[in-house]
C-alpha cells in the first residue's frame, strides 16, 4: 500500500466516524438546556475515563469514584443548574416538582455545589492519614485524580456556560459554541490534510513526531475561515435558511478576526500536544479505540478543552468591556 493510499484510507475511516459522532454533537448544542447538560455530561465520562486509565501504574491507587462524583458536581455548578431551568418549565405542579424547584434555587444550589466539591477533596486526603502502608502510592493516585477532574470536567464544563453568554433572544450563545466547534475542527482538520501532504519541517517531535509547521499553518487558513463565516451575517432575504438555523452573526470586530484565528489556532495545538504528552507517558498511541480513525474521546475533544477556554473568556471579555 502506498502512502497515497494509506492517507486515504486514514481519512475514509476519520470522515465516516465524524459523521456518525456530529449530528449528535451538533443537535445537542442547538438544543441547549437539559440536553446540552446531558450530552457534556457523557462526553466528560468518557473522556474522563481514559484520562484515568491512561494514568494507571502498578502501585497507583486512583480514586476514580470521588472523579467521576466530583467531575458531575463540576458540571452541574459550572453552568449545569442553568442549564435546566433555562431548559425546563416550572415543576411546581409535577409530583416532587417544588421540591426539585427548591434545590435549583440559585442560593441553596450554590451552597451545595460548593460543598460537595470542598468535602470531595478534603475527604480522601484525610483518610488517607490514618492509610500505613503505600502512602505515596494512594497520595499519587488522590493528585492524579483531581488532576483529571480538573483538566476534563473543568475544561469541558466551559461548554456550558459559553452556551449561556450573550443575548437569549438571539441565541447569541449557541453562536460561540458553534464557532468553538468549527473553528477547532477545521484547525484539526487543516493540520492533518496539509501536514500529511506537505508537512517536512517538524514542529514539537519530541512529544508527537508527526506535528509539522506546514500542517499548523494549513490549520489556521482554515480556522481563519471560519472565524470570518461566524462574524458574517446571513443575506438579505434567507430568512427560510436563519430562522431555523437561529443565525446570528457573532460580534467578533474586523481586526480580531486574524488575531482570534491566530489564538484559536495556537490553543488547538496547544491542547493536542497537552494530550500527546500524557498519552506519550503512559506509552499509548489513542487514549482508547471507541472511535474507529479517532482514537478515544479524550482524543477528539484534547484541541477543544483548551479552545473553548479562549472563546468563553473572549466573549465575555467582548460582552462587558
């Protein structure tokens, strides 16, 4: 088999698996509320998981149930209880509906989120004073476990409170998760066609041999792209197109365009070689086989932890300066 061929088979398995996991992606972020909430909530199990499995040594003791409990306490406070009662009508009159109400009450909430997280990391530590044997074992084990809460759940859970910045009547919100997608796709996908096909100078080898610089510079064309398509209304008269599609164009100034595009660019791969890095230590090539040509879950959202970080800021940043 060529090289030819064998890109082309690499990019036929890629294609075919992108289009089974992106409806589903897409449909819950255009959906929003308690979909939304639901869908970050599998992605950031499953991702998390990998995290936890490529981190396992002999002798490591992860904690991955206190993980998994915090990474949903995580969610829900960053952006989740808004989530659904912007998702939900009221539920005064369902059975338990007062209830649920009185819990999502945005004081009483707040206080239990904050709990929970505080007591799910104080808890474990404690214990493990009274522990007599492997202390460093158990001690790695509990840094590691907050350490993959921290690097998913946190980073995925900007997901959702991006998808409630800006104007409700216009979506504004859907907008940036959107763009978020799209720009870190087209990077990712921009990187891998141009630096398979032109790549020679390396870029990072000692942590992923196959990055080159002609590969990120074909990333950024294409995250350039779309960073001018999300500023850019719709024309005049395609309301048949907008209406459904509630497009809005995002309120990104001219003259950031190349500046946004250019840090959009630099997190993606910034947020790919973070992941390398971790897969490189364990001495794995995927953080799992789930995806037929992706790899793992960890290894399709590792660009998007870190660029939907830079668009959640920056649309605030836009929003109140």
């Amino acid at each position: 088999m060529t090289a030819e061929q064998s890109r082309g088979g690499v990019l036929a398995r890629r294609v075919a698996a992108a289009l089974v996991i992106a409806p589903p992606v897409v449909l819950g972020a255009w959906a929003g509320g308690g979909w939304f909430l639901l869908g970050t909530s599998v992605i950031t199990f499953l991702a998390l998981r990998e995290f936890y499995q490529l981190s396992r040594r002999p002798g490591r003791r992860l904690m991955e149930p206190l993980g998994f409990m915090l990474a949903f306490g995580i969610l829900l406070g960053n952006g989740g209880r808004d989530l659904v009662t912007e998702g939900l009508p009221r539920m005064g009159g369902f059975p338990g509906g007062g209830a649920v109400e009185a819990l999502l009450a945005p004081d009483r909430f707040a206080y239990l989120a904050r709990f929970s997280v505080a007591a799910a990391v104080i808890v474990p530590l404690v214990a493990l004073l009274f522990e007599r044997t492997d202390m460093r074992g158990r001690l790695v084990g509990w840094a590691l476990t907050l350490a993959g809460t921290l690097y998913v759940a946190w980073l995925i859970s900007h997901f959702q409170t991006l998808r409630l910045v800006g104007d409700a009547a216009l979506d504004t919100g859907r907008g940036w998760v959107f763009y978020t997608l799209a720009a870190t796709w087209c990077f990712d996908s921009g990187a891998y066609l141009f630096g398979s096909r032109f790549g020679r100078h390396k870029f990072m080898p000692h942590i992923s041999p196959k990055k080159t610089w002609e590969g990120n510079i074909g990333g950024f064309v294409l995250c350039l792209l779309a960073t001018v398509v999300a500023r850019t209304p719709l024309p005049d008269g395609t309301p048949l197109l907008a209406d459904p599609l509630g497009w809005s164009a995002l309120p990104i100034p001219l003259w950031h365009v190349p500046l946004l595009a250019l840090a959009m660019s630099a997190a993606a791969a910034a947020g790919d070689l973070a992941e390398s890095m971790i897969k490189r230590e364990a001495g794995a090539k995927d953080a799992s086989e789930l995806i037929p040509g992706h790899g793992g879950m960890l290894d399709r959202v590792d660009s998007l932890l870190f660029t939907v970080v830079l668009v959640y800021y920056y649309a605030v940043a836009i929003a109140i300066l």
